[in-house]
C-alpha cells in the first residue's frame, strides 16, 4: 500500500469518531442517562469458604506404645465404640495377671480375718475369750478389708491400661485424617486421627472485616460448590467472630447447612456463599457515573434543560457494577452513566438511546 493510500485511509478512519466536546462546545453529546429511584438498598455479598463438620477432634491413645494394628483408613465412617487402632500390651496384660492374683490373695486374707472376727466374738460371748482379742480380731478384719479394696482398684487399673490399648471411636464419624502405622512408636495424647462426627455440615468463610457483618447473624445465605455440580444448597449464620485475625486480617463467619447432610461427600467442598444484605434506603447508580468534585464523590445530574450538573453525593457502599448512593439524589433526578467523563458543567447531553430531530423521518 502506497503511502498516499495509507494516508487516506487513516483520514477515513478518524472520521468515523465524533469531534470531542471540547472541539464543538454547542455539540449534544450522547450519553447514557438513567432516571433514580430511592429504593432498599441490597447487595449480594459474596464469600468463599469450605465445608466442614460442625464437631471436629483429634484422637490418641491415652498411653505410650508401639503400635501393632491399625484398622480403619481416611474417609472410613465408623461407628461409636469402633476399634480404630492397637498398641502392644504384653506389660498390659502381664500387669493384669499380677492385679487378679493379688486380688485373690486379698479376698482370701479377707475371709480368714473376717472368720477369726467372728470366733473371737463368739468366745467372748460366751465369758470364755477376751476382749482385747476380740479387738485384735476385729483390727485384722479392717485391716483385710482395706487390702483388699486396694486390690481392687489395682486389678480396675490394670484393666484399664489394657483397655486403653485400643483406641476407640468415641461417636458415629468419618476419618479424616490419618497419622499412625503399625510399628510406629507413639506418645500419650499424641493425635493419631482426625474425626468429624456426623452430626451435622457447616461452611466456614474467612470474610474482610465489615461493619455489616454483625447484622447477618441468623440470616439464610445460598451455596453452591465449586469443584462439582451439585444442587444449590441453603445455610444459616450461626457465628460471626467477634475478632479480627492478626496474620489474616479476616474474621471468621460459620453458617450450618439447613438440610440434613450427615454424608462425607461434602466435606472439604470449596463453595461460595451468597448472602442478600440490606444497607440502607438510597439509590443505585453505575459505577461508570461516579466522578469527583474536589475531594468528595460526585455525579452529573442532568436539568429540565439537558444540560449537566456535577452533584456531590454520599456513597454508601460499592457493588460488582454499581454504586450505592445514601445522600445527595432526589427521586426522578437524571444521572449521566457512560460517558460521564467527557462533561463540564453545562454540557449539553441526550440519551444515547434517542434519535436527534433531524435525523427523524
């Protein structure tokens, strides 16, 4: 192509753009134009979390020990009293037998002294024992008494220790998580498994500090999962935290799925809660028309003449493509969207959408 050629063409095409308005001042420029209506204002706010059971715990054995047997793997459901995993217990068992043998020992010293308290106080009844033998007797028998009732609790310890050598679940649950395998060593109280017992879901969100947060307490919020399809789902909020996380710099907001859900295919789900919230009475206006006068917020609203204003307005809250106005708009008032940032005041404006009386037929 000939420069010549190039040259027209470039003429053609910044043609085909209008003049700018500070070309033709006397030009009416189209723009868009909405008429505003005081309404409740309400936004969809939108937050993204995690579903999780609503009661979560750790387990481990209440003793240290290496383990023999592990039974169950992540995502099992278990039921209450479920053996989960074994720990060796050779010294558990040998402990026990030494426990019941001395219990034995004791019940038996128990009935000799409790014979030789009775024969002593039969002589005595009869004018031909002592008194301080009977004494001594009955000294033995309390003595007996309290051996064995020591020997009792030994044997209830030692089976104990024994019991608590299997590791069981304390409620209907799902593993969660696993961090045991057979052979390995473990300390008491060291968490082993991580359950989440089914009675009930909830979705978790970690939210930006708002102060409309604490009015959403009771509120329903929409769900929807992320990573699959599945049913819209509803929820309540049932938790607002009340403080701030210093590493996050987000407050954490629960809400309790309303359906029975007591399965494990939503556990761990990412989703995105939708809570409808009301703000205040104002009016809605796009974000395209919001400009600035000095150093406050402002929008040009259009007169009986067509020609613009800059208006200075109070913004109530900001949405994905609108802004909320609070103060500043009267009902029927006409605000200038698109094209808002080629103005001045007094620019005469018309709406986008209407045809000029000359081009009429």
């Amino acid at each position: 192509m000939s420069k010549q050629i190039f040259g027209i063409a470039l003429l053609a095409w910044l043609g085909a753009f209008p003049v700018l308005a500070q070309d033709d001042p006397d030009q009416v420029i189209r723009v868009q134009i909405e008429t505003v209506q005081t309404a409740q204002l309400n936004t969809d706010m939108q937050l993204s979390g995690e579903i999780k059971a609503i009661d979560a715990l750790q387990l481990g054995f209440r003793q240290g020990g290496r383990v023999t047997e592990v039974l169950v793997d992540q995502g099992d459901r278990v039921v209450a009293g479920q053996a989960l995993a074994r720990l060796a217990s050779v010294q558990q068992d040998q402990a026990l037998n030494v426990a019941e043998a001395g219990l034995l020992s004791a019940r038996a010293g128990q009935d000799q002294a409790r014979q030789a308290s009775e024969r002593a106080a039969a002589l005595l009844s009869r004018g031909v024992g002592t008194k301080a033998a009977a004494d001594q007797a009955e000294q033995a028998l309390s003595q007996a008494d309290g051996i064995l009732e020591r020997a009792t609790s030994a044997v209830d310890q030692a089976r104990r220790a024994v019991e608590d050598a299997v590791l069981r679940a304390p409620q209907d649950a799902v593993i969660t998580t696993k961090s045991v395998a057979p052979g390995q060593v473990v300390a008491a109280a060291q968490p082993v498994f991580g359950l989440a017992a089914l009675t009930g879901l909830e979705a978790v969100f970690q939210v930006a500090d708002d102060p409309i947060l604490r009015d959403i307490i009771g509120t329903t919020i929409r769900l929807e999962t992320l990573e699959f399809e599945r049913p819209a789902m509803a929820g309540k909020v049932t938790e607002v935290s009340p403080l701030v996380d210093p590493e996050t710099g987000t407050v954490t907001v629960r809400a309790r799925l309303q359906d029975a859900q007591t399965g494990t295919s939503l556990l761990g789900a990412s989703v995105r809660g939708h809570l409808d919230v009301a703000l205040d009475h104002g009016t809605e206006v796009p974000w395209t028309a919001l400009m600035r006068s000095g150093d406050q917020p402002a929008v040009w609203t259009v007169g009986e003449d067509d020609r613009v204003t800059l208006s200075p307005v109070t913004v109530s809250h900001f949405g994905d493509h609108s802004v909320f106005i609070s103060d500043g708009l009267q009902d029927g008032q006409r605000v200038v969207g698109a094209g808002s940032q080629l103005l001045y005041p007094g620019r005469q404006v018309m709406a986008a959408d209407m045809v000029p009386e000359g081009d009429r037929e």
